[in-house]
C-alpha cells in the first residue's frame, strides 16, 4: 500500500513537471512542502511557511511550487506520503518528478516556552542536502518567532549565491564598533567601512559597549554597492559616564594651562628681577674699581650677585615647570574628548527617523 502511494505520488508529481517546464523561466525552481508540526500551534505552524514563502518570493530568484500546487495533482494518501518524505534521496526523487531544482521542508516544534524551526534545503541534482537552519526563540514569544522564520529561509538558501557578490558601504557616527552579518563577526567599524557580501538580503549589526544597537536588513544586489548610515544612540549610563570623564580630562586641561602660564609668567618675572639686580650690581662693580675700599658698595654689589642668582635659577625652574605643565596641558586637550558631545541624546534619545532596534527592509 504505501509502496502504491508512493508510486502514486511520483507519477502525478511528473505530470505537474510538464506543466511547469511548458511555462518556461529563468528562475530556480523550488518546491515547499507543508511543515511538520510537533505540538506547536496548527495557526503558527502555517504562518511560519507563509513567511518562509514570502522571503524565498521576495529575493526575486525562485519560482516557488507551494503546498497548494501540490495538492491541487495529489491524491490525498500520495500527499501524506510527500508529507512523510524527509530523507535526501527520498525527497530528490519526488523533486525531480516535480520538475524543481530545490526542496526546503520545515519543521515547527513547540517545547515548554520555546519555539523553533528546522529548515533543510536540499540540492535535487545532488540528491543532497545543501544546509540546515535551526532557530530558537524563548518565551513562546510568536512575533519574533515568526520573523525567524523569515530571516531563516534566507539563510538556508544564502549558499546559492556565495560567488555572486555585491558590497556594502557603512558609514557610522561611532569608530571601532563591532559589525556582524547574519550573526557572524564579520569586521570592526572604521572610516568608510566597505564590506564585499554575497548577493541576497543580509541581517546587518553593528554594536558598541554603551550604545543601543543598530539592526538593519540589507538586500545585496551582484555588482552593486548599497550605502547605509549608522546611528549608534549612547545609553544615559554611558553619557554619564562619558561626560564625567570628558569634563575631568577638561578641567585638567584648563588647570594645567594655567599653571603653564603662570609659570611662565613667574619665569618673566624672574628673569626681569635678576636682569635688573646684574645691571645694578654693574654700576657697584665699576664704583668699587675707582674706590676698592668703599665697603658699602661692596656688600650691596655681594648682595645684588647673590640675588641675581637666585632670580635665575626661579626663572629657570619657572620654565621647566612651564614646559612641563605645557606637556601635560597639550596632551590633556588632545587625549581629552568633548564633554557635550552627546548632549543632545539627552534631550532627544531617540531622533526622529532612527529606530535603532527595528529591523527593516532596506534596498
């Protein structure tokens, strides 16, 4: 019996084979069976096929032979007989008789507050299966189940295009923030980061301590580059952080500016005193060469030397510390990073246009 059904299933699926080479196209021919439910809701179970559909139409590369076709030529044990092929080989078979190039089936499993779904993509030529894709999502939180889904269908096929490349242009108020793609560590933000990527629709990430992250779907067209501006929005921990810090590093750099000119102002100071103290201990050196024994002239001219010197040796350390504290100041300006420069997240944390968490749609 179920040798007959089988049989049963390869002939009507050879006879919907004919009608779909008559209709002549270029696109990769794909068939999607209804997936396996295990004790998940039948509702999520048929939405969760509906999006893969969606995201394999949606990359405009499929002719897509839906659970709908099938069952339209399949008698109804023949149908639960494809419903029950699971294997490489088994599953190559019924998708050459179809005239498809490609099978993926799915299975939905629902277990205590978690959702998941298995997709398997299979090569008919190879008789292979060319990946698996499994995704889970706690808290039986269907949406972003649903959206899995999604994304998951264009993972599983993503090896289709890996020689097919196209590139990616991100342009980011935030340097050396992390970038992933599709949930993989691809490179680190730099200036103008261009990112070579295989054609099709790509979840893009790109993360950094202390900012909200920017999540954005990106479709990659062959031999094009798409261009993005990233938003990273800093949390108010870290512009707290950050303004604490900045304005330290800035008050440092005032205090140490001013103490580099008044030390240089000291050693002005200084030298002038002791230029003035040399010329005065001049004029008693020449009064003791007409009157050596002008006792007075000699103790003030000891007096004018000895203060020379000290003014000199001020002067001199004025201006090492002035040089010093000139240093410190320079490199407190330079290594120091604007107080206010996220001060307008704090009045306006999410601007208008941005959506930091959402993950859209973006040609």
């Amino acid at each position: 019996m179920r040798a007959a059904a089988y049989v049963l299933t390869v002939v009507a699926l050879f006879a919907a084979a004919w009608t779909a080479r008559a209709a002549g196209t270029d696109q990769l021919k794909i068939a999607v069976p209804d997936f396996q439910n295990r004790t998940a809701s039948p509702s999520v179970v048929l939405e969760c096929a509906s999006r893969v559909n969606a995201a394999l139409h949606g990359l405009g590369v499929f002719e897509i032979t839906t659970q709908d076709d099938i069952r339209a030529i399949l008698a109804r044990e023949a149908e639960k007989q494809l419903l029950g092929c699971d294997a490489a080989g088994c599953l190559a078979e019924i998708g050459g008789a179809l005239g498809v190039d490609y099978v993926l089936t799915g299975v939905v499993t629902a277990v205590g507050e978690t959702l998941s779904v298995d997709l398997r993509f299979v090569n008919i030529g190879k008789a292979t299966v060319e990946n698996v894709v499994h995704e889970v999502v706690s808290g039986k939180e269907e949406r972003r189940f649903l959206d899995r889904c999604g994304e998951s269908a264009e993972k599983v096929v993503s090896k289709l295009f890996s020689a097919m490349k196209g590139y990616l242009t991100l342009d980011c108020n935030e340097l050396e923030a992390t970038i992933k793609v599709d949930g993989t560590l691809w490179s680190t933000m730099a200036a103008g980061t261009r990112l070579e990527l295989p054609f099709g629709p790509h979840v893009v990430e790109v993360t950094k301590a202390g900012f909200i992250s920017w999540r954005q779907r990106v479709v990659i067209q062959t031999g094009q580059n798409a261009d993005r501006v990233v938003t990273l929005i800093p949390s108010p921990d870290f512009i707290a952080a950050y303004e604490s810090k900045a304005f330290q590093m800035r008050l440092g750099a005032w205090l140490a500016t001013g103490g580099a000119v008044a030390a240089a102002g000291a050693g002005g100071y200084f030298l002038l005193s002791g230029n003035s103290n040399f010329a005065e201990f001049q004029l008693h050196q020449q009064t003791l060469q007409n009157d050596p024994a002008d006792i007075n002239a000699r103790q003030r001219a000891e007096d004018l030397r000895s203060q020379t010197e000290r003014a000199d040796t001020a002067a001199l350390i004025s201006g090492a510390v002035s040089a010093a504290l000139t240093s410190v100041a320079a490199w407190l300006w330079l290594a120091g990073d604007d107080p206010s420069r996220y001060e307008r997240w704090r009045t306006s944390p999410t601007p208008s246009g941005v959506a930091p968490t959402a993950l859209g749609e973006a040609h």
